[in-house]
C-alpha cells in the first residue's frame, strides 16, 4: 500500500495500482476515517464504497492485565517512572525519537525508566544510540514478549513516536490497560486520543513536544483519566465484534450479487 513515509513517485505508483484495482472491487475496508478520507482525495473509491472497521484484538487481555505482573516481569518497583512503547524497529515507528525523548525526559526526571517492546532492523542503533548518551542503564531493550496487557499496564506513559500510521492498535490497547498515551498526531491515533482527557499528541517529529507530554504526566502537571473511554475501546475494537462486521459486508455484497441463500 501507499503512505507518507514514500517518495512521490513510489506513492503515485502505488496509488495509481490501488486506483485500477478499484475497478474490480466491490467494496473497501478502511481501520481509520483518516484513512477513508485519503483512499476518497486519492479517487480510489467513493465514501459510499468504503467501510470503516477497526482492526481488533483480544480486548480482555488487556482489560485483565496486572500492574503488579508487569513491575515484577520489568523488576522496576512500583514508584518508579517507566515509560515504554511496544513497536518493530523499522523507521515508520521512528525509535530514535523515542530515544532523544527520553533522553529529554530524564534530565527532569532523574529516576524515569524507559522500556521499548519489540525487535526489528533498527534496533541495534537504538541500543548503540542509548549507549551513546549514557543512559544503557536507564532502558530495558525486551524484544518481542507475550506479556504484553501486563506491560502496558505497568506503564505510566505509553509513547508512540511513528512519523506515519494507519491506526496503531497499541494505543487502544495502552488505554485499555489504563496507561496515558503520549503520541505523534498521525493518520487514526488523531481518533482515539484526547488531548488532555487520556493523552498527549504531538506533530510528528518533535521530540521536544513528546517530551513535554511525557514529563508533564510523569510530574502531575497534566492529570488524565487514561480509562474514561474504555468501553468504547472495547466497543470498538473488540476481536469478535471485527468478525461480525467482515461476516456482514461479505453478506451484503452476496446478497448484492444475487448469489443463492444470500439474496
């Protein structure tokens, strides 16, 4: 697919192939209104064409996750700061930033601990960028885990430093957990956080903002109600519910052709 973090003319190729696909199409599915907007700008496909459905996951496991569970699995007591991320090391997430963030960060905040979930081709420069500042001993490097309700709920600020999105299913899942999200403002995330409410967005690249965010939470300037929304993440997310609208786009387009036991 297409997105922001291309070259023009990469982008114009893959929009140029979405647009003749479309001919063939009977309907699309787009996760964010964001990305609705852009398929409909781009003239790949009418708003009427395109229906939005989350991308959903297992909501209870992260409604069940334990902060408990979470501090022992980090050996981080409770008390100490701890801002993390779950993401792949790959330039769309931009893990640099999350490093000169924190890097930020801790010169306010001596004791703040910074956790970065997930693996990838960047991964070694991030290590070798914390290395550089001094602060190894500052971030726990996890890889890939299955813990993961647990750790976000360990957190106190999930921070996501992505120049580019489509809708990130770690926020949600961060504000299921109970845990503040700090944000670049791109694509869906502008969806699902409220600015002053549960979170904190920035522009994308601006570390500086993302580091106000994250030590305004971490300090008590900027208090947030990282749960008030959780049913409706539930509501809109939820796995099952996900299945359900696939089942009823497919049955409708069925139906829409006439096919036997459909129409």
């Amino acid at each position: 697919g297409f997105h922001n973090g291309q070259s023009k003319p990469t982008r114009a190729l893959y929009v140029g192939l979405e647009r003749m696909a479309s001919r063939w199409t009977d309907a699309f599915v787009a996760v964010s209104e964001e990305n609705i907007r852009t398929g409909v700008q781009e003239g790949i496909f009418r708003r009427e064409r395109c229906r939005l459905i989350r991308s959903g996951f297992d909501t209870a496991r992260f409604l069940a996750g334990s902060r408990a569970t979470g501090r022992k699995i980090l050996g981080i007591p409770e008390g100490v700061p701890v801002v993390g991320t779950v993401a792949v090391f790959k330039p769309q997430k931009a893990p640099l930033d999350f490093v000169e963030t924190a890097r930020r960060v801790a010169s306010e905040i001596p004791d703040s601990r910074f956790v970065m979930v997930g693996d990838g081709e960047m991964r070694g420069e991030a290590e070798r960028a914390v290395a550089a500042i001094g602060m190894s001993d500052r971030f726990s490097f996890l890889g890939w885990r299955p813990e993961i309700p647990e750790l976000m709920a360990a957190f106190d600020v999930f921070l996501l430093t992505s120049r580019w999105e489509g809708l990130p299913k770690v926020v949600p899942q961060a504000l299921i957990a109970g845990c503040p999200v700090v944000a670049t403002a791109v694509d869906g995330t502008r969806e699902i956080v409220d600015p002053g409410v549960d979170g904190v967005l920035a522009p994308p690249g601006d570390v500086g903002a993302l580091a106000r965010g994250v030590a305004d939470i971490l300090t008590g300037r900027l208090r947030l109600d990282a749960a008030r929304k959780r049913d409706r993440m539930v509501r809109e997310f939820d796995q099952d519910g996900m299945v359900r609208a696939q089942e009823r786009l497919y049955e409708e387009i069925l139906a829409g052709k006439g096919f036997p036991g459909w129409s």
